[in-house]
C-alpha cells in the first residue's frame, strides 16, 4: 500500500536538496573579479585572473549572466574559457529572458552594457543578447565550438556595437541578429568562418527584421569550398526583412559554392559602397552582390575580384524597384538584372535613368554596354536588347552653349525620339531607345552665354556648384562650402530632421526667372538652388545661406551695408528673408540669412513692390523657362567619412560610464532566505515525521 505520508515527506527533502545544490554548486554565485556569475544592476567588474566557466558558471555553462543594467565587463586581456565538450556550453556572456537559478520566464531588460578587452573560447554563443539596449562589445578575440556555434547573437537588442572583435575558428555565423534588433554598429571587425558538417546555409554576418544598421570596415572570410558537409549557402553579408543599412568599406572573402559577398533579400533603402568583394575558387552561382525582392537600394563604387571559374556573377538584381547603380557600371563585368526602374549613373558627368521600365538582362561587361562619359551617354543595343528602353538622360555641367539640343549619334536628335525635359547646366532629355547620345549646339535663340554687367549678370548659369552626401543623420549639421567667386553665396548650412540617405545640393548663378519683380529694384544676384527630393522642406531645420557683396556695387547704386537683403520666391511672390549684416572689410559686407526652404532667390535692396516683369540682373539675357523640378539623385564618386556626430541610423560605438562600483555581496538577499526556510522546515519535517510514525 502506498503511503503518501512517507511520499510528501521524500518531496519535500528532494526540493531541499535541489535548492540547496545550486547554493553548494556556485549556480547562483554573484561575479566578481575572480570568477564567474550573476551580474546586477550598476555594477564594474575588472577581471584579474583568467576564468573557466566550467568551475563555477552563472547557469547552463555561461560564465556571466548579465540581470541589470550600467555594467562594465573588462577582461583586461585575459582569458574566459568554457565548458568545450559540447554544443551545450552556454554563452560567456548573457543577456536573457529567463531567471537562472529557476529556467522560469522572467523577462529581464538590460541596458547600458559595456563588454571588453577579453579573450573568449570554448563556448557555444561568445556574447548572447536578448531585450537589451545601448551594449558597447569592443576588442574581443574569440574562437569558439565546431557544429551550429554562433559567436554573437542578438535578439530583440538595439543600439549595439560590436567594434574590434577577430573572431576565427567559428563554423556557423559570426554575427546573428534578428527580431527587431535596430541600430547595430558592427565595424573594424575581423570575421572567419570555417563550415562544419551537416550545414547546409550559414552566412558571417545574418540580420533578419533589422534596420537602420552599419557594417562598415570589416574583414570576412567565408568557409572554405571544401570545407565539412553539404554547404549550400554561405554569406559574407546577409539582411533579409530589414531596412536602412549602410554596408560599407569592407574586404569579403568568398570560397564557397552558392555564396554572395552582400546578399539582399527583401531588405529596403539600403546603401552599399565601397566593399571590395574578392570570389575565388571553382562556385556555381556565386554573386558578389545579390538582390532579391528589394526596393530603392543604393550601389556604388563596390570593386569585384572575380576570379572563379564557372557561373560567378559580379551584380545579381533579381525582382528589384528603383535599383540605383553610382560609379558602379565601370567596375562591374558579368551582371543578372530584372528590375524595374533602373538608374546607373556616373556622378562626374550624367546618369541615365529607366523610370519605370522593366530591365531583364545578364552580359559579361557591364562597362561596354553601358557608357557615361564626358558629355556622352551610350548604350550597346545590340550587344545589350535588354537596355533598349525608354529612358531619361541626364548631363552634368553642359555649359558653354548657345542653344543646347540633344545629339543622337553627332546629330541633333528629332523631337520625336528626345524630348527636352530640363534646359539648364545639368540638362535632361528623354529617349525612345539606345545608342549614343549627347549634348550640341543647336538653332534659335541664345539659352548660355558668358557674364555681362552688373555685378551678377551671366547666361542661364553662368556658374554652377554641386554637392553631395553620402547620409545625413537627424540633427548633423551639414555645410555646402562654396568656392566659386562668380557666386556670391559662399555658404549654406542645414539641418535635417530624419535621416536622408545620398542626398545632394546644387546651387546655380543665373541671369533670369520666370517670376515677377519689380523693374526697379536693384538685384545684385540671381540664384536658384536645388536639391534631392527627398529633402523636403518639413525635414530642414536651421538654414543658413552665407553670402556677401562687394562695396564698389553698393556705392555705384547708392545703397548702405543694410540696404541688402536675400528674397526668396515662395507661394508666387517674393519674400524677404530674414537678413544680418555679419563683418565687412574694405572690399566685400559679408551676410547672413535664414530660409525656411529652397527654391529661386535673389540679392536685392529691401525697397519696391513685386510686377509682372521677370527678373533679371542688368543687361543680362532674357529667358523664358518653367521652373524645373531638382534633378535625378547623385552623389559624389567618394564617398565622405562621417563626422563624429550621428551621422546615420546607428550612433558610434557606444560608451557606457565607467564608474567603479562596489562589487556586491556573494549572499544574496534571496539565499538569506532560503536559508531561513531551511532552518524552519527541516526541523518542522523531523517533528511532523516522528508525530506521524
């Protein structure tokens, strides 16, 4: 017969004992600068001696289990070594959703995590991440297990850096990173990754639903095509579901079949530049960059090693919207596109834009099919059908024209196959089809000339400067340095409120607007200044144009220093700008003003009422032209390094404070407790024991 008198009493001695195990095991030891374990709030732990998890980890292998937040971890150089008999080694350090002692679900949310200056092997996870927020990782040197061993993962965690970590002898990712993990910085890293058996995909650096990240200044490695198993897939560099990335200046190793140095896979508004992507060996479709199922993302100035031998394809676009090639087509031989609104511009001198066309072609080089030079955009027809589409062409710098017409062929093209969508320095016409085309002199009135009178005149644009941006972060301060002594701007600063990937300015002197002025007021410059449409005037803030005036053009119309302003025209009328007189010296006043947006303007002295009479600086041409839209997007052949203020998505590496703490207790307040309970309970069991029996 059972007694469940004697079973209740043999429960209760077995929960002692297992509680009592994980206080006798060091399961629930709290770390310090000699060993491993838990971690709490606000604490600095600088290690002094190498540590092995196998001695005394925080739960399941880990060395230290991070349940709080304003931690600094500082190896110091040395070592952390795990259990490395098997797959269950645990992480060597944690940031997760469970409480350790229990497994129980007990959501814990870290923030502010600094991991540094350690030496990380025999673990299965070296740092695993899970609903944390603003975690610095930086000089780290890891190898880690064999099998399906992840060095980094990041789950639900943003606003990471992982900054100067080697990591080799890893078999699966590098760097996993997924479910809304927002705002990593993963930079001036070395990765490896070796393959293993029974793999059949495995990628160095793997995001799934993550945006707004930088990868930048890397080495990858990928495994070998040798290597152990039935790889079928293995990634430099994979995003798939996210958004807003910058991937740039990183060196990628390809050796394996079925691998890509940059793969996209529907993943938006992404940027990749100036990687080097280096495919070596004997592959079957391998791409140094690959899109699948993307939208308005961004390649220039990427350098293709291609050296296999058998179906390995530089550029691999498939399905893809509003795929924009930049200082790309020079550099780019065996290509695979089916697209829809394709761009492949030269940013020196034009760009050819496919609008809305379909783009289904694959050639062997990219650079002969499709040209853009010096006043000259051609397109191999023949070798290329798949290029022969209806397209916008756009000419950077068509100066010194009487008439512009577009050429086709050394001839002006008729009305029928070009259509003039945008007569200016940077001059737009429309194609029916390819072959080769240009900017000439043409018949009818003068539309350019050179500079006449009046201290501003000139032809349409008589002068013109352009600048770009690799990425405008919200609030940067960015600045337009003028160096053009023909214009009188000599500055424009701004601020955007959302950041703006390749946006780009153009400011353009010219002799006459399409918009009423009165005839008698004194205008010394007439300017226009364009810009990128997706910087639109709700995302500027701060505008400053800087501009100055030269004395002699004041004295010779009787004007004072505050005479002067900057108009700017806006809803059909011009408007006075607010303007300071900021210095003067004995030739030029220097100044000031603040615009909400951009558009045409104008300076002039403060006095007359707006006509109906076009404006114009004296004796300057006439013209008579609507108003053009700001030109197709570019951006400049180098890219230029960021600031160090937030420049993009993702800040700089991020610093937590430093603070030394006082190292807590090892007994813990819960331990007190259950110390209690024991002294109450075994005693109370003993006596309901020998009452019962």
């Amino acid at each position: 017969m059972v007694n469940f008198k004697q079973i209740s009493f043999m429960f209760l001695v077995a929960i002692i004992a297992i509680v009592s195990s994980q206080i006798v095991f060091g399961q629930l030891l709290y770390a310090n600068a000699t060993q491993c374990g838990i971690v709490n709030d606000s604490q600095t732990i600088t290690l002094t001696s190498n540590l092995n998890a196998i001695n005394g980890g925080a739960f399941n292998g880990s060395c230290f289990y991070i349940n709080g937040s304003n931690i600094l971890i500082d190896g110091a150089g040395l070592n952390v070594t795990g259990n490395g008999t098997s797959l269950q080694a645990g992480s060597a350090v944690t940031i997760a959703s469970q409480a350790p002692w229990m497994g129980t679900g007990i959501i814990v949310n870290a923030s502010n995590i600094s991991v540094r200056n350690l030496n990380i092997s025999n673990f299965t996870n070296a740092l695993n991440f899970t609903n944390g927020t603003n975690i610095s990782v930086s000089n780290l040197n890891i190898s880690t297990l064999g099998g399906s061993a992840i060095v980094f993962v990041n789950v639900s965690s943003s606003n990471v850096s992982y900054v100067n970590a080697n990591v080799s002898n890893t078999s699966a990712n590098v760097l996993l990173f997924n479910t809304s993990s927002n705002n990593l910085n993963i930079s001036n890293n070395i990765f490896a990754s070796l393959g293993a058996p029974g793999l059949v995909s495995s990628h160095v650096i793997f995001g799934v639903t993550s945006n707004n990240s930088i990868i930048r200044t890397n080495n990858i490695t990928t495994a070998l095509a040798n290597s152990p198993g039935n790889l079928v897939s293995l990634d430099g560099i994979r995003l798939e579901n996210s958004s807003g990335a910058w991937i740039d200046n990183n060196s990628i190793l390809l050796r394996s079949n079925a691998s890509q140095g940059v793969n996209l896979t529907r993943t938006n508004n992404t940027v990749i530049s100036n990687n080097t992507i280096n495919t070596t060996g004997t592959f079957s479709s391998s791409a140094g960059i690959f899109l699948l199922t993307t939208i308005s993302n961004i390649l220039m100035n990427n350098i293709f090693v291609t050296n296999a031998t058998f179906n390995a394809s530089d550029i691999n676009a498939q399905s893809s919207t509003q795929l924009i090639l930049r200082n790309q087509s020079n550099a780019t031989f065996i290509y695979n596109f089916t697209t829809v609104g394709l761009i492949i511009a030269n940013t020196a001198f034009g760009e050819l834009s496919y609008l809305n066309a379909s783009i289904v072609r694959n050639g062997t080089n990219l650079s002969s099919d499709v040209r853009i030079e010096s006043n000259n955009i051609f397109v191999d027809s023949d070798d290329a059908p798949g290029l022969n589409q209806i397209a916008n062409l756009t000419f950077f710098g068509a100066t010194n024209f009487v008439t512009r017409t577009p050429f086709r062929n050394g001839a002006a093209c008729d009305s029928v196959t070009c259509t003039v969508l945008q007569n200016s320095d940077t001059y737009i016409f429309n194609v029916t089809g390819f072959t080769n085309y240009s900017v000439g002199e043409g018949s009818g009135s003068a539309v350019g000339g050179s500079s006449s009178g009046g201290g501003g005149g000139g032809g349409i644009s008589s002068a013109n400067q352009r600048k770009s941006w690799t990425s405008l972060g919200p609030q940067q301060q960015a600045t337009f340095v003028l160096n053009d002594r023909r214009i009188a701007v000599s500055e424009i600063s701004f601020k955007l409120k959302e950041t703006v990937r390749a946006p780009w300015m153009q400011i353009m002197k010219r002799a006459t607007v399409p918009v009423a002025l009165d005839k008698t007021k004194k205008v010394h410059q007439i300017l226009e200044i364009t810009k990128s449409s997706d910087m639109t005037e709700a995302l500027l803030s701060d505008v400053k144009i800087k501009f100055s005036v030269d004395k002699k053009w004041l004295n010779d119309n009787n004007l004072n220093n505050n005479d002067l302003a900057l108009f700017r025209y806006d809803k059909n009328k011009w408007n006075a700008l607010p303007t300071t007189v900021e210095n003067f010296d004995m030739s030029n006043v220097y100044y000031s003003a603040t615009t909400p947006g951009f558009s045409y303007f104008i300076i002039a002295d403060k006095g007359g009422t707006t006509s109906t009479a076009p404006a114009t600086t004296e004796n300057a041409v006439q013209e008579t032209v609507q108003k053009p839209e700001a030109t197709p997007e570019t951006i400049s052949e180098k890219p230029e390094k960021p600031v160090a203020v937030v420049t993009e998505p993702v800040s700089e590496e991020v610093i937590v404070e430093e603070t030394p703490v006082p190292i807590q207790s090892n007994t813990p307040v819960y331990i007190g407790i259950i110390l209690v309970l024991l002294i109450v309970a075994v005693p109370a069991g003993i006596y309901w024991y020998k009452n019962n029996y």
